[in-house]
C-alpha cells in the first residue's frame, strides 16, 4: 500500500478538467427552467442551483400544487460497515416559501430531527438565507403556514423550546417543537446555527476546529444516522453543505479504518465528491473546498496513525517507526 493520494497540487488540474463548470462565472440555467414553469422557478434562490429531476425531495401537497422544493436527499454507505447515512441537502429557505421547509422536515424525519445551518442569514450586507425558525426567546412561537397555502390545512406551529450557546462547536443550539395544529403530533428539532463559514470560503483556524465538533455534535443529535436524514442547508444548498457532509462521510470512513488501506490510485475525497454530485449537483464549491478536505483529512489522518497500536499496523502492513521521506511516505501525507 502507499499513502492516501493526498497531494492536492498535482490533483487540483484533474478537478479542473473533472468539473468544467466548477468555476464560478457562467450561470447554466436551470434545467427546471423549461418544464418547471415560474412557481418552481420562484421557490429557487438561485437560478442555477437545483436538485437533480431523478433525485429531490417531493413535498406532500395535494394534487393541483406543485411539489417542489429546492432539496435532494443523500444516501452514503460506509465501505467497510456498510452503513448508511442519510441527509437531506438544501437551499437556504425564502421567505415566501420558508413553511416549505418544516412541511419537508415534518415529512421526511423522524424526533428528534435534525437541521444544520452552515449561513448566517445575512452575509456581507445580502440576505442568504431567511429566517425561518423562532430565533429569539422572547418570541418563541412561530406560526407555520398561516394562509394555508396548499389548502390542506396543515397549520403547525413552531416553537423555541431552548437557546444555547456552544462555544466549542461555534453553534447556537436551539431546540424546537413542531406541533400539528390539534396539538396531537409533536416532533423535537434540534437546530445547530454555525457561525464560522462565510460563503465560498473555509473555516479556518479554530473554526475548522469547530466545524468537526459540530460534525459530532449532529450526529449525537440524531439518534440514528441511518434511518433519520439530517438537513443540511447553506444558501445555496451545495458548497457549505457539500463540504460538511463529505467531511462527515470521510471522518466516518476514517474512523472505521476504510482509509489506512488505499491503492494507489486510490483518491476517498474525490471518491466522495463525486458520488455526492451524482445526488445533487456542484456539491463542494471550488478549489477552495475541496483543498480543505485534503487539509482537514491529513491532519485527522496523522492524528489516527499517531494513536495507532504497533500491532494494529502490523495487522495493516504498516511501519510506523519508519522515517518519513519525500519520496517514500510512510502513509504519511505530505504536507
Ligand atoms: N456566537 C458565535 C460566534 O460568532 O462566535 C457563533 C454564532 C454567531 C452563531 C451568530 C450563530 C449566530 O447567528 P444568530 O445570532 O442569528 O443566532
Ligand atoms: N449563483 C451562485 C453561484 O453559482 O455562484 C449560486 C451559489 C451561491 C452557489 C452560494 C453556491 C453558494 O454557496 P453555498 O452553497 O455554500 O451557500
């Protein structure tokens, strides 16, 4: 075996000439533009950003509405354990459309739901997301719906049961409960706001600290990864919330030990990328992205052989004792 294929350099020109359109000029119009009409038109926050036609998340609406939300649901499975792990990516929310959201998460998760919010709600003077949850204690109850737009009569309300700061996640944890207008269904949402990733950019220093305890802290929220989808959104659904689930999905396969042993042709982050952009589309933004998950990994990566037993890597094939060189890593990545 050699080291993970961890160079970002020399992987940088194939991500070019891999994802064309991955610069961010040229808008492509939307492909729900010809057959969509303006209704779907209207509920995207971007004119080039939606789900893929074979793979969204449909509302529960009666017939005569249109189903459409800006949302693709995400199935990975873990190559060692096979597990699987849900999500569902996302759009920010519009504030004609906000209700759309928590018709989706009353529908589509289980309690406790969770939702990750990798926006602020306004960045560098512009709206990128509304807000669309109680944020405030001294008005906690959010009225879902009110017009009865789909004329169905789901009216829920929504209500903030608590707001919490965590300092080390750089979050605010709120939880919230969703109840059924006859007050007889209530599901508990836990929303984790992060407030360290402007647009295209990455974490940095301590905030990319913090982004891999907010990774956990999602998952300790939902009580089951494989069965209940996790909502991840950011402004626009793809770049942020790409990330964080390929982080999500890498550490995982870190942890069971899936990337110790990598051919080597072998490259897990544009594995990972690839098989989240067969779901929805331009999942981890740009160059800047996708380097990140090179850095974030190596340094987990040396983490997890730094703590390895001698005996487990001799299990694996691996000296640990052996120097390092530029030209033969001891499955050490090159920084
Ligand atoms: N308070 C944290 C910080 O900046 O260090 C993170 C944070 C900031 C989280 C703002 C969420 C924020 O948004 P809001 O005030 O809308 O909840
Ligand atoms: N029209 C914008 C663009 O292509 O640049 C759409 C867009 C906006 C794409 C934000 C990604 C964005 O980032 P994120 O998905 O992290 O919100």
């Amino acid at each position: 075996y050699s080291q993970p294929a961890m160079a970002p350099e020399g992987r940088l020109a194939d991500w070019r000439s891999r994802y064309p359109h991955q610069s961010n000029e040229g808008d492509q119009p939307s492909q729900w533009a010809k057959c969509g009409g303006e209704e779907v038109m209207n509920r995207n926050r971007y004119a080039n950003v939606d789900p893929y036609q074979n793979n969204r998340v449909k509302l529960k609406v009666p017939e005569g509405h249109s189903d459409y939300i800006n949302a693709s649901p995400i199935v990975l499975e873990a190559t060692k354990s096979k597990k699987i792990t849900k999500f569902i990516a996302t759009q920010g929310p519009k504030s004609d459309s906000f209700a759309h959201l928590w018709r989706m998460v009353w529908h589509e998760t289980s309690s406790p739901a969770v939702i990750v919010m990798l926006t602020q709600t306004h960045e560098s003077g512009r709206e990128k997301c509304f807000q669309y949850y109680p944020r405030d204690p001294a008005t906690p109850d959010l009225d879902l719906n009110p017009d009865d737009e789909f004329e169905d009569g789901f009216h829920h309300m929504l209500k903030l049961e608590s707001l919490e700061e965590s300092e080390e996640a750089r979050a605010h944890i709120r939880e919230l409960s969703m109840t059924s207008k006859d007050g007889d269904e209530t599901k508990q949402i836990w929303h984790l706001l992060f407030g360290g990733w402007p647009d295209f950019l990455v974490p940095e220093g301590a905030d990319r600290v913090a982004l891999l305890k907010l990774v956990e802290l999602s998952r300790e929220k939902n009580l089951d990864n494989a069965t209940n989808a996790r909502i991840v959104h950011c402004s626009a659904g793809v770049g942020r919330s790409g990330t964080f689930i390929a982080l999500d999905w890498l550490l995982q396969e870190l942890e069971e030990g899936s990337l110790d042993t990598l051919e080597d042709d072998e490259d897990p982050i544009v594995a990972a990328v690839d098989m989240l952009r067969q779901q929805r589309m331009m999942m981890v933004q740009g160059e800047t992205q996708f380097t990140f998950l090179y850095d974030v990994m190596r340094e987990r990566w040396r983490d997890r052989w730094a703590r390895l037993h001698p005996e487990e890597a001799e299990k694996l094939g691996v000296n640990i004792d052996e120097e390092p060189t530029a030209k033969k890593p001891r499955r050490e990545m090159e920084v």
